[in-house]
C-alpha cells in the first residue's frame, strides 16, 4: 500500500447524499478477478451516456474537475454493499482524498485498507468547500500527519479527527495482515483457550 | 456482576488483543466466502505465499453470477471465470466448497443457517454487506472488503473498533397480515437510512419473539440498509429448535450443553445500550419504497410525498433526484402505482416460509397481464422443499417463471434483470439506481406484496384480499 503523509491536488464535488457502492461501481464490472483497472468504470452509469459518451452534466466531468484527486461528497458516503471494487475504482481513476461528513462503515474501512484517506469533516464545512470548489478548479493540500486541511487562496483552514492506527497505517502504507502475524502466538493462545 | 448486553458477551469473548485506544483484534468463528468478493483476496495469499489459516473455519459457496436456468452452462465467459477461479482457489487452499452442482448451493446467507454454520455467539463475516443476516441466531456477523477477507483467510482474526450498541424496541403486538419484511422497511423508513451507522442493532420486543427465525432473518438482513454494522436478536427457543438436527449443530448430550450456554447469551434484564428507539408494532402497515433507497417507503395507504415535505435541503434534493429516477409523480397513491415485473428472491425474502406467504395468495390465481413474475429460491435446499410441498405447481400455474436458486434479479450479475425504464415489485434489499438493471426502477416489497402486485398489476393491500381474485 502506497503511504500517504501530505497530499496536494484538485478537487471534484459531487453534490449528493446517500451515494452507494452501486453508483461508484455498478455490479456488471465485479466480474474482473484482478484488483486492477477499475477506474474506466467508475460512476458508470452517471459518467457516460447510453451512446458511451461522457455526459458533460456529471460532476466529474466538468473542465473544473479535470485531474482531481480529492473527492467532496455529500453524507452517507459508500452506503450499500461491501464491494472493495469501489475504492479500488477511485483509487485507479485518480483518488487519493475523499471528504464528506459522514460515510458508511465498511466503505470507510476499506478505503483505509487500500491507501485512501476518507476525512470527516462538520457538514458546515464540507458545505463550504462544495462552495469553493463547485465550479472552478480548486486545490487543497491534505496534510494527515497534522490532521489539517487548507487552501491557498478562500483561505478555508481546518483540523480533523482520524483513528490513531488508521492515521498509523496510512502513514506508514503497511501491510496490515504481516502486522496482525506479528502477534500469532496471541492467537495460537486464543485458539487453545476456547478450543476452536 | 453488571449486567451485559449480547452484544458486550460476544464482543468480550472474542477479543485475542485489546489494548485501550486501539482497534480489537477480534477471532473470526466462521468465515463465509463467495466468487465476487474473494479472488483478489486468494490471489493475495499466492502472492505472499500465505495458506488459509483455517480452512474448517471457511465455508464456500457461488452465488452471485450463478445462472438460475440452466446453471450448468454459464455463457458470460467473465462470471464462469470468477466461478472456475473459486473452484480452483478452494481445491488449492482446502475450503469446502457448496459448488453449482451441490445440493447445498444457494445464496450464501441462507446457505450458512440451513446446514446449522451460523450458531449463536459465534463472530461470522463474509465479502458481502447481508452478512448481517446471521444475526437473527444471536451471532454477531458483518460484512467485509476484500482487503479484510485476506486478512481473516490469513489470521481469522480482524482489527475493529468495539461498537457502540443500540436497542431497536418494536412495541406490542402487529397487526394481522404484517410480515417481518414490513417491520425492518417501517424502521428504516421511520429512523432513517444511516441511522445504525457505527451501531450493532439489537431488535427487541414482543413482535421481535413472535417471529419464525426466517422471519428474523429477514429483519437482521437489512440492519445495513440502515447503516448498521451488524444487527442481532437475542436466542430464545425459537432459535435452538430451528438449529437441532442441522449438518454442523452438534448432537445428542453435546447440543444440550451448547443450548445451556447459548442460552446464557441473551441480553441481561437491566443491561444499558448506548442508544435505544422505540417503533410501535401497531403503527406498521404493509410497506412500499418509492424511492431509491431504503428508507424511501411508506405503508401501502399512502402516497408518493413532495420534495418540499423534506426535512433539510439536502433532504428535498435527495427526494427530488429520486422522484425524477422512478419517474413518480408527488401525490400519487401507492395502490396506483403498477409494475411490469414482480422478482421473488435474494437474502431478504427466498426463504421457503417466504415462498408458502406468498402462495397462499397466488394459489388459484393468475398474474396479471404483461407481467413477467419470476420466483427464485434462495437455495436449492428452499427449492427442492418448494417442490416437495407443492409450491413450484402453484405459481407456475398463476404464470409464474420457476427457476434455481442465486442471487439473480437483487443486483443482475447474472442474465436476470429489469429493463431500463421498467418497474418491479421486488422482495430484495436495495432499490438503488440500476440495481436490478441500468434504468430498472424498484419497488420493495414483503413477499405477500409482490405476490398481490403479481396478480393485480399494481400495488394492493394484502390483508383486504380474498383468497381468490374474482376478476
């Protein structure tokens, strides 16, 4: 897993509640068996017309949110199922940042596993960076190990919360299953203990 | 000693490391698996040379891609790739595997409780979001990512943060006609769609104890379109007579012992959760979504509502763009509403207590003209006892497709699904946009409403109908 300590780049808003996994990755592209090449399905179906042309009224399409790497959405984030294709599809399109006010449980964790960084700010807040952000280019420089987010110009500053371990791993970009066989005699233990 | 939540017991149980301001790292009972979710994760452990810690832990089976006629031949050559990787994978790494042509393959969460896998007090996950399902046995089971299914094949254990718990109360007694398929919508629509999120749900109360464990199964089913992390009943009774005699319950002197402690589990009288909410059990009607997800229902007697009747601006925005996706005009009865599909099937509601609801009132009728009407059992187990009873004659004769058993028409992995622009009155869990087919508009429905909307066209109160449709 690639680390990640301080991240600078545009931002894409996606001005919508309650945006599940079947949205972020339609269930025709869970078929590949490869953890790879997701990103040419992300959104799909809000992405592309039936013609299989980008559909210029979709955020993600607009000129503002060309190269984006820091994604602003609405509450409820990755409601749905538990598809790990999602992240990888918005890592692979370009990812790195999501920031919304809330999001759904698995889809945070899995994010976290993959080298994203999900923050959650105050609904006020993201509102603002919607703002900024909704119909020009604008950048944010994401720094995790001081939990802080800024702009250079709208002069927008703040502070958020994240897990100690989750802020550990992604700093670190570790593998988190060669840290978990760091403490097998623990397990062998439990294992003897409850006989299973 | 305080008394304790069945949420505390398990989570207490299990914890292998707990240190304070850390994730738990938790040990996994049973580990279900499916072909979508889990050739990445097999395919990591090859890569770093790791085996299946403990493949009498793992159980298999596919589900998802299956086709529901002619299951032998699958012709979309990337499904019978994931299908044939998770035979290879299985053979490779020693899992048991419920593969198409055994007579255990079904829908992975109705698979696990039919051969007696899913045991109260046991931590159950799988790669898949109704994992949750699990719960009505008094097990705590969630779903997972990829990442995470690697990482349970490699260690059987998971990091995770303890969970806050809440106790969702359904009051008093339902009315008669109101199915458990109604209770979970009428508390998703009542508490909202994020509702659970960070919270394992305990559903507790007279209603909750009068429930089948199909039915249960039902209501734990969708704790995630709350956002839940997992959602549970406490075991009673109901529970350990369901589980005697199954494949993978212990028997004889060894299954009254594991009913002792299993009946140690239950919530203690008096034990604090971190949230409660209560829900009249007589306040909930048969229900219908009319939106794009879950909580986007109201009883049958209702109407479609305004973008204005929402609470925030968010919330007006969120109605409107799913108004404009079900093409539904505010104001409009539920009862005018009619479908072109009816699918009954998936985790939720393809039980075989679910197929007998709904044939009590297809017996002796005929669905409606134009609609295409498809039963999909949740098993070839549900199948095999559907046919035994009868059931298959009584909805083949009402116009009925008969078909095997997968996931099918809830999401259309396989080559079952609605067109675009088309409605369906479905017993499945989401009705997100193109869930069950790009432009396919959903409806959620208990198995007894779709099978009313099948012979009517639209939707109908059930508890108002006579056995026999006249017209």
């Amino acid at each position: 897993m690639e680390a990640l300590t301080v991240h600078e780049g545009n931002t894409a808003v996606l001005e919508r509640a309650n945006v599940d996994t079947d949205q972020i990755i339609p269930k025709q592209f869970l078929k590949r068996v490869e953890r790879t090449g997701f990103g040419q399905f992300l959104f799909f179906d809000w992405r592309f017309k039936s013609d299989g042309e980008e559909d210029p009224s979709f955020e993600l399409n607009y000129p503002s949110a060309a190269n984006a790497s820091i994604l602003i959405a609405d509450h409820n984030f990755g409601s749905g199922s538990s598809r790990e294709h999602a992240p990888w599809a918005l890592q692979d399109y370009g990812f790195r940042v999501i920031i919304a006010p809330s999001y759904s449980d698995i889809f945070y964790n899995n994010c976290v596993k993959n080298g994203i960084l999900p923050v959650r700010l105050p609904e006020d807040q993201v509102y603002e960076l919607m703002q900024n952000g909704n119909d020009k280019e604008y950048h944010l420089t994401v720094d995790l190990q001081n939990q802080q987010i800024s702009d250079k110009d709208a002069g927008f500053q703040a502070t958020f919360e994240i897990d100690p371990y989750w802020k550990e791993m992604l700093l670190n970009g570790w593998d988190e299953i060669s840290i978990t066989l760091q403490y097998e005699e623990d397990i062998e233990a439990y294992e003897k203990r409850v006989k299973v | 000693m305080k008394p304790r939540t069945i949420i505390d017991k398990i989570w207490n149980e299990h914890a292998v490391r707990a240190e304070a301001g850390k994730p738990n790292l938790m040990y996994v009972d049973l580990h279900m698996v499916h072909e979508v979710t889990s050739p990445q994760a097999f395919e990591g452990l090859r890569l770093s040379g790791r085996p299946v810690r403990r493949p009498d832990l793992t159980f298999a089976t596919m589900d998802h891609n299956v086709p529901t006629l002619n299951r032998e031949s699958i012709t979309d050559a990337i499904s019978k790739k994931q299908i044939d990787t998770l035979f290879d994978n299985c053979r490779e790494f020693g899992v048991e595997l419920a593969d198409i042509h055994s007579p255990n393959n079904g829908i992975v969460h109705i698979i696990g409780p039919e051969l007696g896998l899913t045991q109260p007090g046991k931590t159950i996950v799988c790669g898949d979001s109704h994992t949750s399902t699990h719960g009505a046995f008094g097990a705590l089971a969630f779903g997972i990512g990829t990442s995470e299914v690697e990482h349970v094949l490699a260690t059987q254990t998971l990091w995770q943060s303890p969970p806050k718990t809440m106790e969702v109360h359904v009051d008093g007694r339902l009315g008669t006609g109101v199915t458990a398929k109604d209770i979970i919508l009428a508390i998703i629509a009542k508490f909202g769609v994020d509702f659970g999120s960070g919270y394992v749900l305990e559903y507790t109360g007279e209603a909750i104890r009068g429930l089948t464990m199909e039915e249960r199964m039902t209501i734990c089913n969708m704790s995630i379109e709350a956002g839940a992390r997992a959602g549970l009943i406490s075991p009673d009774q109901v529970t350990f007579d369901y589980l005697k005699d199954r494949r993978f319950v212990p028997e004889g002197a060894e299954f009254d012992e594991k009913v002792e402690q299993w009946r140690q589990l239950a919530t203690d009288e008096g034990a604090e959760y971190d949230e409660r909410v209560v829900i009249p059990a007589d306040e909930i009607e048969p229900m219908v979504t009319w939106g794009t997800n879950p909580s986007q229902g109201v009883g049958i007697h209702g109407t479609v509502p305004y973008p204005e009747d929402g609470k925030s601006a968010t919330e007006k925005k969120v109605i409107k763009t799913s108004l404009d996706y079900m093409a539904l005009e505010p104001g409009t009865k539920i009862t005018d509403i009619h479908v072109q599909h009816v699918f009954l099937g998936s985790c939720t509601n393809a039980r075989i207590g679910d197929l007998r609801e709904a044939a009590k009132i297809i017996r002796g009728n005929k669905v409606a003209d134009g609609i295409r009407a498809m039963v999909v059992p949740g098993s070839q187990q549900v199948k095999l006892q559907a046919e035994e009873e009868g059931l298959d004659q009584v909805f083949k004769e009402a116009g009925f497709e008969w078909r095997d058993s997968g996931c099918s028409m809830c999401l259309g992995m396989n080559p079952d699904f609605v067109p675009e622009g088309e409605r369906c009155a479905s017993t499945s869990n989401r009705n997100f946009e193109g869930r069950q087919g790009k432009g396919a508009r959903t409806h959620l429905v208990s198995p007894a409403m779709a099978a009313g909307a099948a012979i009517y066209g639209h939707f109908v109160d059930v508890r108002k109908l006579d056995q026999t449709v006249s017209s």
